[in-house]
C-alpha cells in the first residue's frame, strides 16, 4: 500500500454532486481530490438535465455565460399528450429565477465543463480510473479510502470523504448505514431514435391507460424512455424487440415510420428505477451526497437537481470547518437536516405520480379519454403551471453558493 499526503476532502464519484463539491472546495482554497472509477464522464443514457437552479449556481459562480457556450437545448416548457389531448404540465416563463429554462446537454459535457473549471485551482486533483474498494477507518473514524487504479492498490487519506459514487455506491454499502427503501413500481428502457427535417422540437411525455413514453429532443435524435412495470424486462424479452416497438409506436405514432432503428436489445438500455434513502447520511468522517444519500426516480430529471444542491449544502456548510482541520458528527448532521426536507418532498411526489399516474392500468381496462382534473385545471389557468415548473426546476429550498473565492 502507499500512503500519499492527507486531503482535507477525499470524494468517490466524478458525478454532477462530485465534480461540483470538488470545484467549490478547492475554490475555498481546500486541497481536494476526486475518484472517478472510469476512465471519461462519456455514459449514454445519464441525467442531461441542467435545472434553472443548477444554472442559477453556475451563474453565482460567474461561470454561466461560458457555461452556455456548450451546445445546448433550451426547453422552457414542459408538455405532453395525456390521453390523446396535448396539455402543458410546467411553464418556466412563469418562474422567477435567473434563467427560465431547462438546459439539455450530455450528461459528459457538464462534467468536463466542472472539470475543467476546477483544474484551475492548484488545490484539486481529478483521478480516472481510481476505484474507490473500501474504506479506511481508525478509533471508529472513516480516514480515508483504498483504490484500485492501473498501478495497483493504494490508500488514499482525507479529513472527509465523501460518497458521491450514485444509487450503487460502494461507499455507501462498505459504510453500512441504513436504508429506507420508498420502492417503485416501474423501470424504464432507454433508447435512441432518429429525429427527422420536420420533427417539432420539443421535449413531450405520452401516457395513455397507464403506459408512458417520455421522448427528449436532443437535436439529431430523440432520446426515449418507455415505462414498463417493475421487472417487466424479461417479459418483453420474450415478446421479442418487435413488442418494444410497437408500445412505442402505439404511444407516440410520430415515431412510427422510424421504430426499426431499435434493430435488436443492443439499442435498448434498461434503468432499474429505485427510490430510497439513508436514514442517516454520515458517520464520523464519512459523509452521503447524490444518489449515494437519496436514490431518485428519473421523472423530471430532479436527481441531479439535488445532487447539485447536496454538493452547494455540504460546501457551504463544512469548508469552514474543514478549513480548520476536521468535520464534527454535527456538522455532518447539519448537511442531513439542510437537504433532507427537499428530498422527503421530491420522493413523496415521484412514489405518488409512480402510483398514481405511472403505474400500469389493471387487464382489460377500457382507457380513459378524459383529461384529468388537475390537468384540465392546468390548461385553464395557464399561471398555475408555474407550480409544477417551480418544483421540477428549482425544488425546494435551493442553496445558493456561500463559500469564499479563496484560489482565485
């Protein structure tokens, strides 16, 4: 093993919560270092929403207007097709935020931007294809980390590490702290088809007698994501590629002269959809951010909005005492209770509209044409939509950048 310098932040995972907390500690003049376990952020099918919160805190970092020079898909409404009526859900004109607007880009791209941005300071230290195996714990403190890399294994020892490694982290299980599984009654299948001269450009959900089809326009294709029941893979496995498009035919018949593009299961991606959390985020010297604290439903795309948010929190809440050598269990809790009210609220809403809205309609159910209520109420008054669009793009409770520019 080789034992290097101790950081004052060690954080697993080079996700949206990772490469964002890495870049405001080592703007507070913290010498951090990030592990990210592959060797690029390139992963097809990851979160590319950029909420307005999100573009909120790149602006108070004086970031945004590079930031938008990325290419990007602007989508200020969010619409859909609810049992054959065409309905808008959420409208960010109504919003009062910096920029009223869903930004969509590769999840890679934000990533590199935060990379990139961060190697600035001479306090940050971004390390691929360093896997993060276990954790190094001395008198019942977390004090840093063993890694596998190319070179072999090693330590790795940090004041704070951070796990912010997603809903499958390593950290978080070499941990064992406790989960509240919330569950979730659907997964979802992923998968590109092309975008033609004269397709809208918009981003649409499709549901229709309990079936539900989100297509997202990212320019020279659509990215969908067909909802099917929880472990309902191997039974359209067993229907064949041929039963995929047909649901997606049925559902969204704009798409139904392209559908053979879904040439075989190679052009399918299955996301497992879960819905849990820590009971408790931290322990001495180890703290949850992410996905590694709060597993979410990819309706709305809000992970990475609270991802980010976790990232702001615990920055503005522990550089100071990092700065002055150590984190307290209390500290540590402070982040906990800062976040954990937008995450009971965001959870609550996906399991209701998971149950509610996207679960599947019983055998033989004759489907409805009618728009429901909520929906109808929506249409009438075009300012409500505002709520919806205030939830998905800014949440609740959203942190603004505290922490002092001390590198720069």
């Amino acid at each position: 093993m080789e034992h290097g310098t101790t950081h004052a932040a060690c954080i697993a995972g080079g996700g949206p919560a990772g490469m964002l907390l890495g870049y405001l500690l080592a703007r507070a003049g913290l010498d951090v270092v990030v592990l990210e376990k592959h060797g690029d952020f390139l992963r097809d099918f990851r979160g590319d929403t950029v909420h307005p919160s999100t573009l909120a805190v790149i602006g108070e970092l004086g970031l945004l207007e590079r930031f938008l020079k990325i290419p990007h898909q602007r989508v200020a409404r969010l619409a859909g097709v609810v049992n054959g009526h065409r309905v808008t859900i959420a409208d960010f004109a109504h919003v009062r935020t910096r920029c009223r607007y869903i930004a969509m880009m590769p999840q890679w791209d934000l990533l590199n931007f935060f990379a990139t941005e961060a190697r600035a300071f001479p306090s940050f230290h971004l390390e691929i294809n360093a896997e993060v195996t276990g954790l190094i714990a001395e008198d019942g403190r977390v004090i840093g980390v063993r890694v596998a890399d190319p070179s072999g294994k090693r330590e790795i020892r940090a004041a704070l590490v951070v796990a912010a490694d997603g809903r499958h982290s390593t950290v978080r299980r070499c941990a064992a702290l406790p989960v509240h599984d919330l569950g979730a009654p659907i997964d979802v299948l992923w998968i590109r088809l092309p975008k033609r001269p004269g397709d809208p450009s918009e981003t649409l959900g499709y549901f229709d007698a309990g079936r539900v089809l989100v297509t997202i326009d990212r320019g020279e294709y659509f990215q969908c994501g067909l909802v099917i029941p929880k472990g309902g893979i191997d039974a359209l496995h067993a229907g064949g590629i041929r039963a995929v498009r047909e649901q997606i035919a049925a559902l969204a018949p704009l798409l139904r002269d392209r559908v053979d593009a879904i040439r075989d299961w190679n052009d399918v991606s299955l996301l497992t959809v879960r819905i849990d959390r820590l009971e408790r985020w931290h322990r001495p010297g180890l703290l949850c951010i992410g996905d590694a604290a709060h597993a979410m439903s990819p309706m709305g795309g809000v992970g990475i909005n609270l991802a980010i948010q976790d990232a702001v929190a615990a920055a503005n809440l522990l550089a100071a005492p990092l700065r002055d050598g150590a984190v307290s269990d209390a500290q540590l809790e402070a982040v906990q209770r800062r976040r954990m009210p937008a995450v009971r609220f965001t959870q609550g809403l996906q399991v209701f509209a998971q149950e509610r809205v996207f679960g599947q309609a019983p055998p033989g159910a004759v489907p409805s044409r009618s728009l429901p209520a909520p929906l109808r109420l929506l249409q009438m008054l075009p300012l409500l939509q505002a709520i919806p669009a205030y939830v998905v793009g800014v949440g609740v409770r959203p942190a603004r950048v505290r922490t002092p520019n001390r590198a720069g």
